[in-house]
C-alpha cells in the first residue's frame, strides 16, 4: 500500500457516512427507474426529465471536481455552452455528421478546461472567484464571436440528432439515449474515482499540503479533475444543442452554473450519482407539486442552505447509509442470531 493509498483508507475509515454504493448497483437502478418513470407517471414526465439528463452529465463530471477534488467551480455552465455552440457551428458551418458533431463538443469542453488548468494553481475562495469570473466572461465572448455563435441572435441547429442507423428525432428516444449518456458518464466517472488517480483527488481533498506530503502532484491532479469535468460539460452541450435546436448565450449564464453546484450538494457531492438526483429534487419536484414561480426560485437557495448545514453528505450517501443501518437491525440481518424465548430466560440459536 502507497502512502496514497493510506491516506485515502483513513479518510474514508472516518468519513464512512458518505461511501458510495457498489458501482454496478447504481447506474441499474438508474436505468430502471428511467425506463419505468414514462410508464408509470406518464409521458408527461418525458419532457420533464430529458433536461434533467442532459444537465445530468455535466453534474457527474462536477461531482468529481467538488467531492472528490475538493474544488469548487461555477465555470461549468460556461463550459457546456463552449460545447453547444461548438456542435452547433460543426454542424451547421461546416454540415459535418452529428456523431462528429458531438465528439467536437466534447473535444472543446475538455481543451477549454485545459486552457484554464494555469488558474488551478489558485485554491479555496480565489479559484471558486475564477470560474464565477470565467462564466460571467463566457456570454459576453460568446456575443462577440458573431461568426461562431451567431451573436445576440444565437444559431438554430440544422437536422436532428442521429447516431449512426439511429434517428433521435423523436422526445422519447432522445429521452433514451440521453439517459444512456448519463449511466456511461456516470460508470466513466465512477471508476475513475476507484482507479489510482482517483485516489490522488482523495488525498487531494484532505488537503493540498498533506497530499504534497504523501508524494500527490497537486497541480496535475486538480488539472485532470478540471479536465474530465470539462469533457463531461462538452458533451452535456452537445446533446443541449441538438435537444433544444437553438441557441442563444443567455441560456448559459451564471444561474445554470449555481444550480449544477446546488444539484451536487443537494445529492451527494462524494457520489457521481449525487449530482442526477439533486437535479432531479430541484427541477423536477417543483413542476410535479406545482409550488408557483415565487416558491420554485426559493426552493434552490433554501435546500442548499439546509443541506449544506444539516446534511453535507447529501441524499445519496444519506439513503445508503439509512439503508445500511435498516438491513442490520432488521430480522434477516443476522438469521442465526435470533432470539428463542424459553420461559424466564431468552438464550439465542447460536447458544443452543
């Protein structure tokens, strides 16, 4: 065992309220519940949850820059518009196929975070401030690269999405295929955390100088962390892209960002999943319970506050760790332990 790999050990020995659950578990329960949710409230809800998605696979990649690394941004909206407008203008100015269209969105998103890996060098409040800076800087660029994003006027999207024999023009198969995207993305991310660079981002989030001291190149390891964020942000914008058919800059502004941030929290930042079910708590159960415009705006700000204070882990590490304690009290938890009672006294099956 590397001094990594001990540092890590102890960090989850005293932090085992947010493990995550077993990797396969995860995305079959996702794929179930996505398959089933149509069926059992009705198309209705298809329209509801394709945003989600899409949305879904720029939270995983935040997930493992804020749980894992230890780094807050708000640059992740900005990062999802370089890849919308950057499928749109493949796509559109230069009529290339969507596949390619796509992987072009996901190409940008990841070179524009490397681009901005030197700002990593910042840590705590000062790179938080960098990316608020970096999305607030996005709209305004994005209006004067006219050529690129068609400016104020934003760019309309020609065709559909279509991967190879598969036309996703329809809501319901873009509803598949986008919640395809998500459990890759999630399976891609989740492994990346049990691989050893996952293990650097662990003692990273211990603390800088402490991973420095266990032999962690810091400034490489929140550069890949900000890089795999990206990539996942690049093609959460392409599929938005091809989703919404037409773009404009002020659907990418700062709000977009707080709100992928408030998901992860609200969920679990720890777990790759945390970031879909915070999502779907603030996007979807405000339209299903009908609160009023007035109450769906307070209701972002006031479960990140309440989540932040009372339970940090967040739903997902909550649910496994309730989960957990339920399954060993309950009567199968230990089957040979049960208790006979023989008159006065009580002895167990073991003691028999």
């Amino acid at each position: 065992m590397t001094r990594v790999d001990g540092l890590v050990a102890q960090r989850r020995g005293r932090s085992a309220a947010s493990a995550t659950p077993p990797s396969w578990r995860a995305p079959v329960a996702l794929g179930l519940m996505a398959a089933v949710a149509p069926v059992a409230l009705g198309s209705w809800v298809i329209p509801l949850l394709v945003p989600v998605a899409i949305s879904s696979v720029s939270a995983v990649g935040l997930s493992l820059l804020v749980g894992r690394a230890g780094l807050i941004s708000l640059g992740q909206g900005a990062l999802t518009g370089v890849g919308a407008f950057t499928a749109a203008s493949v796509s559109v100015r230069l009529g290339a196929p969507p596949e390619l269209a796509l992987c072009a969105a996901v190409v940008a998103g990841g070179a524009v975070a490397c681009a901005l890996t030197p700002f990593l060098r910042l840590s705590g409040l000062y790179l938080s401030l960098a990316t608020l800076v970096l999305a607030l800087m996005f709209q305004r660029i994005a209006v004067l690269a006219e050529p690129v994003t068609g400016g104020a006027d934003g760019v309309a999207m020609e065709g559909s999405l279509r991967l190879g024999f598969l036309d996703v023009s329809g809501e319901t198969t873009f509803y598949a295929v986008a919640w395809a995207a998500v459990i890759v993305t999630g399976v891609l991310v989740a492994n990346v955390q049990r691989s050893r660079i996952g293990r650097s981002f662990e003692a990273l989030s211990v603390g800088e100088d402490l991973a420095r001291s266990v032999g962690v190149r810091v400034t490489k390891a929140k550069s890949t962390a900000f890089v795999i964020s990206g990539l996942c942000s690049g093609l959460s914008g392409g599929l938005y892209a091809y989703y919404n058919q037409f773009l404009t800059p002020e659907q990418f502004s700062v709000g977009q960002s707080i709100v992928l941030l408030a998901a992860v929290i609200v969920g679990g930042p720890r777990s790759p999943w945390g970031g879909v079910v915070g999502l779907v708590v603030l996007q979807v159960l405000p339209e299903a319970v009908d609160l009023g415009s007035d109450r769906e705006a307070l209701l972002t700000p006031l479960l990140l506050l309440v989540f932040a204070g009372f339970l940090p882990q967040g739903l997902v590490a909550a649910a496994v760790t309730g989960l957990g304690r339920l399954w060993r009290l309950g009567p199968l938890a230990h089957p040979s332990r049960s208790v006979v009672t023989t008159g006065p006294s009580e002895r167990t099956a073991d003691e028999r």
